[in-house]
C-alpha cells in the first residue's frame, strides 16, 4: 500500500491522526499541493479525483475518501477501534462523521476556497477549475458561527462526540477547529465544553 499526501492539509490530518492513534505504518508519497502537482497528469493517472490522501492497493485499488480509507485500514487493524465497536456505536460514529463533515468541515473549506487569492479558480477541490463565489465564503462563516455552539452544548452532556469512548469523529472534529485557524477563525471563548474537549482530544492523541 501507498499513501498519496500532502502533510498538513486538513484531510490529510484526518487520515494521519487516524493513523498515528492506532499505530499504522504506511509508505507514503508527498504529493505538493503549493504547486499544484495534484493536478499533474502523473498524479491524476494514479487520483482522477485530483485530490489528496489517496490510498492506492497493491492491487490497484484507489480509495479517495478519507472515511473510506479509514474504514479499509480499521478492518486490517482492528485494535484501538475508532469507527465503533457495537451496531449503535458505529451507527453514531458514522453519522457525526457525516455531519462534521458537512456541516463544520465543508463550512471553512468553503470560506477558505472563495476567499484565498491562492485559490483563484479553485473553488471546489478535484480537476475542474470552478470559479469562486465570495457569497459562499460569507455563508461558511455564519455556519461556523452557529455550528461551533451546537458543538459546545453537546459536549457539554458527553466526554467525547459520538458517545463514551474517542472515536474517528473526535478525530474529524479536531481536524475542523484546526483547520479554523485557515480563515482566520478559533473555538469562541464562550465554548468553554469545546475547548476542553479539544485538550483532551490531543492528549488522547499523545
């Protein structure tokens, strides 16, 4: 196996926090996305999705979805399970996942992607350049503002997001409020229940 990546980027943190946490050692292959070489042809013959991490088989199999990946690795090593280990846990798992995803996440890459001079005609990750739309960056910072006290609350009744134990959406959620500092956003003062949280998360993580 291979691992296509770019250190630093904020799915790619998610993979190697997934990766750091349960002790998994993989080849990997950076991929430098301050020049561009995501969209290279070479890459793209390996990722049509032009993104990164990408995890690529020793049979071919590319897998370009950081859950997907995680969820293939979590099979092979089954210690320290962080997708759940009971019917109800890994259904709590995988739906925070999907609405950190699309509800925090998706918020700051899209403030980020719309406003950033470095990402003129990148409005959306992959191969097609998208204009950017700086309404869309304006929406992404009222979701932020209105998610982040959501997020609060609910830590406030639970130590970690998708129950008792830490979990790949803790990871998610860690990767989000560090990738806050990419627009120039942090956890508000006032989410004291998020911040500890967070401490806690990156203790968990060592």
């Amino acid at each position: 196996m291979k691992i296509y990546t770019y250190e630093g980027a904020p799915n790619a943190r998610r993979l190697a926090m997934f990766m750091q946490y349960k002790g998994i050692e993989i080849e990997t292959v950076p991929i430098d996305m301050t020049t561009g070489e995501q969209l290279s042809p070479e890459y793209r013959a390996i990722n049509p999705a032009c993104t990164v991490p990408a995890l690529v088989l020793d049979d071919g199999t590319v897998f370009d979805a950081v859950i997907g990946m995680c969820t293939y690795l979590e099979s092979l090593y089954p210690e320290r399970p962080l997708l759940g280990t009971t019917p109800l846990e890994k259904a709590e798992v995988a739906g925070w996942c999907h609405k950190l995803y699309t509800g925090l996440f998706n918020a700051i890459a899209s403030v980020l992607r719309n406003s950033s001079k470095g990402f003129v005609n990148r409005g959306l990750p992959g191969p097609l350049d998208l204009p950017q739309i700086p309404e869309l960056a304006d929406r992404g910072r009222l979701q932020i503002a209105h998610y982040l006290p959501e997020l609060d609350a609910h830590l406030a009744e639970r130590p970690w997001v998708a129950g008792d134990n830490f979990t790949f959406a803790d990871i998610d959620l860690l990767a989000a409020v560090d990738f806050l500092r990419w627009v120039k956003e942090s956890v508000p003062e006032e989410c004291g229940h998020l911040a500890n949280w967070a401490e806690r998360a990156r203790a968990e993580l060592g």
